[in-house]
C-alpha cells in the first residue's frame, strides 16, 4: 500500500500514523518554512494516478508576507534520493496553489490556482515521459513532457512540499474523489512488476538510527564535509539540521537565503535558531539519521546534545581542525558567499574554551577529517592561547574589538592586508601560532 513516507519528509511536516494526511507546524517561526514528502512507492513503467485533497489553510501570523504566500500547496512527482523542495530541481515535477508549474525553480503559469475543497489529481505516465495534472476530475492538460529517462529505471514517485495546508491523500480506486483518465490506473493498483520502493533506510528502532555531532570553529568546514557525506551516502538519507537548512526552508520561488531576503538576513538568522532548537527535541525522539552542524566546542553542552541521542545505535563526533590561515581563508570565503559573519569575540570565546572531545561524553566514534588526532590535543591548546590572550588584551571580552567582522565590502583596503606571518587586522601585524601542516618552519 502506497502511503505518504515519513522517513522521506522534513521534520517539521506532521504525517499522520495512517501516512495519508499531512499537516504542517505553523507557528514560532515554522509558518515562513516549506515542507516536503516523498511517497513510499513510486512507478518505473505505466501510467498511474494519486489525489491531493486541500483540507483547509492553517492560520498564521505572516505580517510581511503577501496572503497569497503564506499558504500554498504544491502536488508532482519526483525521482528517489533527490531534494524535497518539490520543483526545485532537475529532478522534480509540480503544480502549485498560485497556478504555476515548476521545474528545475522555473516557474511558469499553468491550470488555475486551487485551495481548500479542490482535489488535485497528479497523473505520472513513464510510458511517455510526462506529468499532468487534474482539478477536481477535470483535465488541466500535459504539464511536462520529455521528463527525465531516469523515472523507468529509478521510479517516479508522489511527492507534495506544503506551506502551512493541511492535507489528505489518495492513492486507491476504493477511496477516491475523482476517477482517473482513461488508461490512467491509481497507483495502488500497479504491479509488483511496475511499482518500486522507495530505496531510503527506513530505521524502525533507535538502536538503528545514527547521529553525527560535528564539532569545529565556525567557517571551518563542517558544512561542506556533511554535504559531502551526505552525497556520498544518499541512501541513509541524513536529516541535516542547523541554521543554513532551517533558512533554506524559508524559500521564495525557489529562492534562498541571503540573495531573497537582503536586508532581513539578521532577522531570519534570529529567527531559525529557536526553529533549530525545536527542530533538535524533535530529532531525539525520531528513527532517523541526523547530522548536527553546529560548532559544538564547549564540553557540557556538547555533552547534553549528545544524551539526547543516548537511545540511537551509533552517536559519531566528527571533529574538524585546521590552522589560523586556512580559518581565515575559509572565513573570507564563506562571508562573500552568504553573507554571514560571526564576532570577533565570539570566535575568541569558542577558541578559548574548545575542549577535545572524549567517549565519556556518550559518543561510539570520534573521527578527526583534517588533522589525524595525535595533533588535535597541540591545535586545541594554540586555541585555548590564542582565545586567553584575546581576552586579556580587550579587558575580559568588553574592548572596543568586539564588535563583528564588518562585511568585505566595507571594510578599507588597510583591513584586508596579508602577509607571511597571517592576516594582518587593522594594519597591525599579528603573531600566528600555528601554521599550515607541512609548512617549513623558518
């Protein structure tokens, strides 16, 4: 029996136990965030049906947002292992509320809008290759055609991304709205020789879910190294949770983060990190796979995440260390790209206070991606010293230097000098105690 897949969904999207109605958290920040799900089953040949009934829009508190953004409902397909937003990618098909198709985040008119009482049908033919759509029994027309050749052999599955709607599916000829085209089948009804599962883990106790906790200074990799894992293990399916993704949520027309929201970036980051924590408590008591991508340097705290986690099977650090002028690069690198800065001070505290992780903490593994850990413990103490001495030369983190990187762009040419010795702030050259592995020293 097909249903809505919960392994296959953003947390924040509520699946009810029968898999065929979802609903959304929709408060506390979670109304400005997208939400997701695949089906547990999708087609590899034939050409088969499922419904989407819209049950009602959920009241929210969206002052800076249009009506008709604040809530929407978006009905398609898409292959297996891919992104959940639902038409924003290569590998996604839907039709929206507001009366758009999207593919690829292009967005261009189709059908009409539709809301609550309509019953939208989806109508996935590989044989052909297209996606149409249906509105209330009635034929929209072929909405793609010439989709991807990888829906016969990887499947095409049921997919929805909502934004604060409440829904019921369909997937069978016993409970449906509307009857499906001529030629057209319900998807419950496809052989096991077309139907195929939705190749995702799908642990069904703690002792089978992992948790990855990474631990580092911000800018120094920890993002890009769970990005990575996660590409090079899409099967697991890890739930990745931190600022970033809880931003990336918070999508316009497939827009995201700093570039759609200028001016109000500050304020989403304030936003997502209550919408992080929330998200946390949820992780803890669900049978998936996480990775926590956040700096995690300071002991207890660290200590409390990881019991959250004490029921999953394997609770894995992963620990990521580089030298001052890699820091910086990728520092640099990383406030071009997003925009996003972190304090002075608040660097200089985590330096000053970043401890080495230890099994007692709760950990099964810890793993060093960067340096091997017989150098850790060296690194840890250049900044244990570094973070000390920052704090004795600005009176106990109250000096004047406190204040945040300003941003590349304005900032004079006399503050972005270097040199041998490392990045030289304000035009005072600085001493840099540790370099960069292999560095000759002189």
């Amino acid at each position: 029996m097909v249903t809505l897949d919960m392994w296959d969904s953003h947390l924040d999207m509520k699946i009810s136990d029968s898999g065929k109605e979802a609903t959304c958290l929709h408060k506390d920040g979670f109304q400005y965030m997208w939400k997701g799900t695949r089906g547990t089953h999708g087609v590899i040949g034939g050409c088969y049906y499922y419904e989407v009934k819209i049950i009602k829009n959920l009241n929210v508190d969206m002052p800076d947002t249009a009506p008709k953004n604040q809530n929407i409902c978006r009905v398609g397909c898409s292959l297996p292992l891919s992104p959940l937003f639902l038409g924003d990618t290569a590998e996604s098909w839907g039709w929206g509320g507001t009366g758009k198709k999207s593919h690829n985040s292009e967005f261009d008119d189709f059908g009409a809008q539709f809301g609550p009482g309509d019953v939208i049908g989806c109508i996935m033919d590989v044989d052909n290759l297209t996606v149409s759509f249906t509105k209330n029994g009635r034929f929209q027309g072929i909405a793609f055609s010439g989709i991807s050749q990888a829906a016969r052999t990887q499947g095409l599955f049921p997919h929805i991304l909502l934004k604060n709607v409440e829904v019921q599916t369909n997937f069978s000829r016993l409970n449906s709205w509307f009857a499906p085209p001529a030629g057209c089948f319900f998807i419950d009804e496809a052989t096991s020789h077309f139907l195929t599962d939705n190749p995702i883990d799908h642990p069904r106790r703690m002792e089978e879910a992992e948790m990855i906790l990474m631990i580092g200074l911000p800018a120094c990799g920890k993002t890009y190294w769970a990005l990575k894992h996660m590409e090079e293990n899409p099967r697991k399916n890890y739930c990745l949770l931190g600022t970033n993704t809880v931003i990336d949520q918070m999508k316009v027309s497939g827009l995201v983060r700093k570039g759609n929201y200028a001016e109000r970036w500050q304020e989403l980051i304030t936003m997502a990190t209550p919408v992080f924590n929330r998200l946390c408590e949820i992780a803890g008591q669900t049978t998936r796979h996480f990775i926590l991508d956040q700096t995690n340097v300071f002991p207890k705290a660290r200590a409390r995440k990881v019991q959250e986690y004490k029921k999953f099977g394997q609770c894995r650090g992963v620990v990521i260390l580089n030298d001052n002028d890699t820091l910086q690069e990728r520092t640099e690198k990383r406030e071009k790209e997003e925009g996003k800065f972190v304090p002075l001070d608040a660097v200089m505290g985590m330096k000053q206070n970043f401890t080495k992780p230890h099994m007692d903490e709760g950990f099964t593994h810890i793993d060093y991606v960067e340096i091997p850990e017989m150098d850790a413990k060296r690194m840890i103490k250049e900044y244990n010293d570094e973070g000390w001495d920052y704090k004795r030369r600005n009176g106990g983190g109250q000096g004047a230097k406190n204040r945040p990187n300003k941003p590349l762009d304005q900032r004079d040419i006399k503050e972005l000098k270097f040199d041998r010795l490392g990045f030289n702030e304000g035009g005072e050259r600085k001493r840099v105690r540790s370099r960069s592995p292999g560095r000759a020293r002189r």
